[in-house]
C-alpha cells in the first residue's frame, strides 16, 4: 500500500486557481509531497530530471495539452508505466475514449471533490496508508 507520506504528485494545470485547488485536496487527504507546473512541457522536462509517482493533469492548456503530455510519457523508455489521472472539464465519450486510448489510467471530470480525488488515486495506486 503507498503511503501519502511518501507519494510524490504532480499536478499539471495552466490555472493558478486549479493548482491550487488541486493541491489543497491532496493536502486534505493526507499527502506531502506535491509539486505543480502550467503546462505539458513544463511537466515533461520535470518528470525526466524528477522522479514522481503519479501525475494528475488538466487537459486543456497551451503549449502541451494533457492528452499530448499523456501521449509522450507513455513512449518514454522511463515514464511509460508512470500512473496518470486525467482532469477534464468536459466528459464526453469521445474525449474519454481518447485519453483511454493513450494509456490514461483514470479520468475526473471538474468540478470534483476531495473524496472522488481520492477515490480515483486508490483506483490507480491502490489503497492509500
């Protein structure tokens, strides 16, 4: 079982308010080591000097989206198995079948809340300690 003391987040959204809102969840729920960024590119050079144990990324934003991010880790040699939860605004069935598609390992639409985020991290990680 992953330990929330341990777990290393990162969550990816262009919005400051998003990160943020994202971040005081994980906090709630009992993790420590959380970092942010604004887009995929950000996040990408991140992840390959940085190790993480689940990214949580917005789709939509400039530069990078969420699905392109997605898209790249799972071709890199050393991210590919990286767990990865999508957050989206939208929940259509086209956009849901992309994202499974391309090795998503969870899906939340926004707004949510702290115990769905949860929920959908012990989906990807497993029982959270």
């Amino acid at each position: 079982m992953p330990s929330m003391e341990t777990l290393k987040i990162l969550v990816v959204d262009d919005q400051v308010s998003m990160r943020g809102l994202t971040r005081y969840s994980l906090q709630q729920i009992g993790f420590k080591m959380i970092d942010d960024c604004a887009n995929g590119k950000i996040a990408l050079d991140k992840l390959q000097r940085i190790p993480f144990d689940l990214v949580i990324s917005d789709w939509n934003m400039d530069v990078l989206d969420g699905l392109a991010l997605l898209k790249l880790i799972r071709q890199h040699p050393q991210l590919k198995k990286l767990p990865f939860i999508m957050v989206t605004g939208q929940g259509d069935r086209e956009q849901v079948k992309q994202a499974v598609d391309a090795g998503v390992n969870n899906y939340i639409i926004k707004p949510f809340t702290t115990a769905t985020l949860k929920g959908k991290i012990e989906a990807v990680v497993g029982k959270l300690t």
